[in-house]
C-alpha cells in the first residue's frame, strides 16, 4: 500500500541543534528509496506503507545510537485504496487555483 507521510522527530535534551540529525534520518530515507520533501516542520515521505516505517524506525535507531536518549516523533499518514496522488500534483492543483483566483 503506497502512503503519503509527513514524519518529524525531535531528540530532547542534549546539544540543542538538529540539523546533523536531520541529515542523517534524510540519507536513511533517501537510502530506502523514497521520495522525500524536508521542509522547515518535518519531511513529507511517500512509498510503501512497509518501507517508510522501516526507513523511520532507522532514524529512530540512528539516532539513539548517535547518543540521542530520548526522540519526539509525530507522524501524519494518508493512505488511499484507489491511490494517491503525488505531492507536486496537489501542491500544483492548488497553485493553479492560485494563479486563477481562488473563486
């Protein structure tokens, strides 16, 4: 089953700045195949139902190995059974709406 997910972990307590984590749960991603977003929130991910969760469960193990006791992680999931639509497909949907007025 493909899904769409926007995925955000946050390691508490420690050294304050994310940005190496956040690369390194990017290449974990990226190395499992997916499509990935990073935007300023979180990432938006679509694949397999499977292969993403597998891919998040990386970052989390990652991470705790990097010396991260303790991660935050919220997930929103979209699943269709008659499929999804790609990111770029909606976000252009709404951009042509824009382009036209929103009437």
């Amino acid at each position: 089953m493909q899904i769409q997910v926007e995925f955000s972990i946050v390691p508490i307590g420690g050294d304050p700045h994310l940005a190496r984590d956040i690369a390194r749960c990017q290449q974990i991603l990226l190395e499992h195949g997916l499509h990935v977003e990073l935007h300023a929130m979180g990432t938006n991910i679509e694949g397999d139902w499977d292969t993403v969760m597998t891919a998040i469960r990386a970052c989390h193990q990652t991470l705790h190995q990097a010396g991260r006791p303790r991660l935050y992680g919220v997930l929103k999931i979209v699943s269709a059974g008659d499929g999804e639509k790609p990111f770029e497909e909606k976000v252009n949907r709404v951009q042509q709406f824009m382009v036209a007025g929103a009437d």
